[in-house]
C-alpha cells in the first residue's frame, strides 16, 4: 500500500457523496464488516429499483407477505442523479483536517473498506485527529446487535437501521468462557459469565476489538448488570444489584472506570424483585418489585435505595422497563386474562404522581403476528425512544419509534432459545474501555 493518491481521493469523495444517498433506500446490501463478500439484492423491489423511472412514472407495489396479517404498500420511485465531475487538481490538494472531518462522517461499517486504500487509511483507526473528528460527529444512528454461539465459536452480527444492513463482526478476540450479554452504551458492550468457578464482567469495543475483563467484585456471585457510558467524562460505570435469582441480600456494587474498582454500596431493602426488569434513565436505576408492587429506584450518586408507589396496570401479564430520553421512563407489557383478549400497550411514568400513563399500544395485526408460533413468549428492550420486539421461533423483530409512531419489522434479529442475545448498540471508534 502506498500514499493516497489523486484517484483514491476521488474515489473517496465518490463514495462520501454516494453513500448520502442510501439513508433512504430499503434493500441496500453491503459486503461484511471485515471482509467476503455481500449479497446481491434479487428482490422484485430491488429489480424495480435498478430500472431508470421517472417521477411521472410512479408504481405502486402492494405485496402481502406469508405468515403477516398487515400489508405493504411501497412507492417505487427514483430519480438517478448525474454523475459530478471531480478536479483532479482541487482533490490532490485536499487539507488533512478535512479528509479527517469527512471520513469522520462516512458510516463506521465502511471504514474498514478504505482502509485498504493505503498506509495512511490503514492506519487511521490509531490516528487521535481522526479520533477527534470521529467523537465530535453525530452518531451513525441506532443499530442492534445480536450474539450467539455456534459450535463453540463466538458469532456477533450488527443491523444498521439507517442502512438498512446486516454486518458481520468476528468475536474470536474474547476468550473462551460462558457469556450472557449485559447490554451496550456508548459504543462498548458489557458481557458477564463464568471462567470455571469464577464470576467475570468483560467490556469490549466491538469495532476496535480491544477487551478487557473487570476486577472481582467482593462477592462472587452471578449478579444482574447495567452498563453506563459517560461519553463527556470518558468513563464508564457498572452496577451490580441484585444476584440472578432476584434476592436482594447482597450489597449493590458499582465499577468505576476511572477508579478501577468496585464500590460497595446500601443493601436492596427487603422485597420481592421481579428478576431482570430493570433500566437505568436519569441517573437512576429502576427495578420492578413484586412485594411491596411498585418500583425501587437507586440513585447513582448517593448510592441510596427508595421505594417508588407506582403501582403496575391491571390485568399486566409481563412488563419491561424501557429508559427513553429525556428522562422519560416507559413500561411495556401484554394485558388480557385470555389469550383471545390479550394486547400489548406502552405506558410512561408521571414521576410527579407515580402513576402509569397509557401512551401507545401495539395494533392487532403486529401482536398476532409477533406472537405467532412462540408459545406466547417474547422480549422487549429499548433505547433512545426506540422499542423493539422480538419472539422466540420467529424470524422477524418489530420496531416501533416512540416519537414518530411507527411500527415496521426487522428481518433476521429473532432470538433462539438459550442461544441469541440482542441489544441497542451505538458503533464508536473512540469508545476507549479503559
């Protein structure tokens, strides 16, 4: 590989101006993430798309897909852009602070093609200027992340929402143990498990690869996690509550980065905690309770317990708790005492009178469809006023956006049983884990 040259440049800006386009297209298929080869897209709609139609000459496809009660309407439409003539004398030239500033921008999936354009690109991922662009730019929007192991390898696949993508990610740079996916944020996934005996917390940059595990918490014993990303402060922290049974006899233990220790902090109070149902919204830590019905919130920066009244809607069969932005707390969950009567709905929580405040529910055709063939069995988990839903045996997600009222569906992120984890995740490079 030698220095860029003016074609790779040109082949730069070709790419930057083209990929501005793709954010709206449906069925964009791109290579994998660290190398082979994509698949062509065979689709009618992609046939359709390949064809020069003018505005005047619109289409519209109604298809009704096997196994889904809803359908589809697409406006097929396309409008082919000229090609831009580009100056080899102006892109020779081209500043170092503004390549930076743009490859900042192209999305990070794509990095890692041009690195092998040259010794300067290859290496860009080390570069603190472009880390520096890289951090100071919006992110490339909400991606899932899914994890699963298949004969004793270690499988990670990541679905970009703008690109409309499946990318694959290599994960044989984490050691061999048992892992549970935590969750992600700020660009770092947090994994726990067992090597032997022993209770371990791992963090890692999916896109960098850099890994490390955790010290030993006080007490050895398999805990529920939360992972919180302080991007501004460049630190992180984890919190320890209850073990995986739900019993609250152990204190709270929270990792500081920065410290490089856990902390030991006040005993859950005596009640019954409904297993996992926890998030994390506005520096505080909700779990769900049973005895006495309500929700226990932690408070991060006092490390203090307290009991919160919010008493669950009746005839609630499962709930999730969902952290929105802007300190909105959401809970999700099936109501019904009969399958025939059953619906799923969304509720916000009026931190002034604790009281659950009805806000969306799931129409009827996605219920059925959701829970179709899954013994009546799901999972919820939501970021940034995103939810999204997945059912065992099916091979769909379901996504709704909280703040367009929006529900499509996601192919490819299902979860199988005791194998496939999924979770929100946001890629950065200068996610540091240290």
């Amino acid at each position: 590989m030698g220095e860029a040259s003016e074609f790779d440049l040109r082949t730069l800006s070709s790419i930057v101006l083209r990929s501005s386009s793709l954010w709206e297209e449906e069925n964009i298929q791109w290579p994998d993430l660290f190398g082979g080869r994509g698949s062509r897209n065979i689709s009618p709609l992609g046939r359709l798309w390949s064809r020069n139609t003018s505005p005047a000459r619109q289409k519209i496809v109604k298809t009704k897909p096997r196994g889904l009660d809803e359908e589809m309407v697409v406006v097929v439409s396309k409008v082919v852009q000229p090609d831009v003539p580009m100056e080899d004398n102006i892109w020779a030239m081209l500043p170092e602070d503004l390549l930076n500033e743009i490859l900042a921008r192209v999305p990070p999936f794509m990095i890692f093609k041009l690195r092998s354009v040259c010794k300067r690109w290859n290496s860009i991922l080390q570069d603190n200027k472009f880390l520096k662009f890289h951090s100071q730019v919006s992110c490339h929007g909400p991606c899932l992340l899914t994890y699963w192991k298949n004969l004793q390898t270690l499988q990670c696949s990541v679905f970009s929402l703008p690109l409309k993508q499946w990318f694959r990610i290599p994960f044989t740079f984490l050691p061999q143990w048992a892992f549970w996916l935590v969750g992600s944020s700020g660009g770092l996934v947090c994994f726990s498990g067992m090597d032997g005996s022993t209770f371990k917390t791992l963090i890692c940059n999916p896109l960098t690869q850099a890994w490390r595990a955790l010290p030993s918490m006080h007490y050895n014993q398999q805990r529920h996690l939360i992972m919180v990303v302080d991007r501004k402060d460049q630190s992180f922290k984890v919190i320890a509550s209850s073990d995986i049974y739900g019993f609250s006899t152990l204190p709270t233990e929270v990792y500081d980065s920065k410290l490089d220790r856990w902390l030991l902090h006040q005993i859950i109070p005596a009640v019954n905690l409904c297993s996992s149902k926890m998030a994390f919204c506005d520096s505080r830590l909700y779990l769900e309770t049973l005895s006495p019905l309500g929700l226990m919130m932690y408070r991060l920066d006092t490390g203090q317990w307290e009991h919160l009244p919010a008493k669950f809607p009746r005839s609630l069969l499962d709930g999730y708790l969902i952290a929105g932005t802007q300190n909105r707390l959401f809970l999700v969950g099936r109501i019904g005492l009969y399958s025939t009567l059953q619906s799923m709905k969304i509720w916000e929580l009026d931190h002034t009178k604790f009281v659950w405040v009805e806000v969306s529910r799931m129409p009827p055709r996605y219920f059925r469809a959701l829970l179709r063939l899954s013994a009546e069995r799901f999972e919820c988990f939501g970021q940034n006023n995103l939810i999204c839903f997945t059912s065992w045996n099916q091979g769909k997600g379901l996504l709704y956006d909280m703040d367009k009222k929006m529900w499509s569906w996601i192919a490819g992120c299902a979860l199988q049983p005791y194998n496939r984890q999924v979770c929100f995740y946001e890629p950065r490079f200068d996610a540091t884990i240290y």
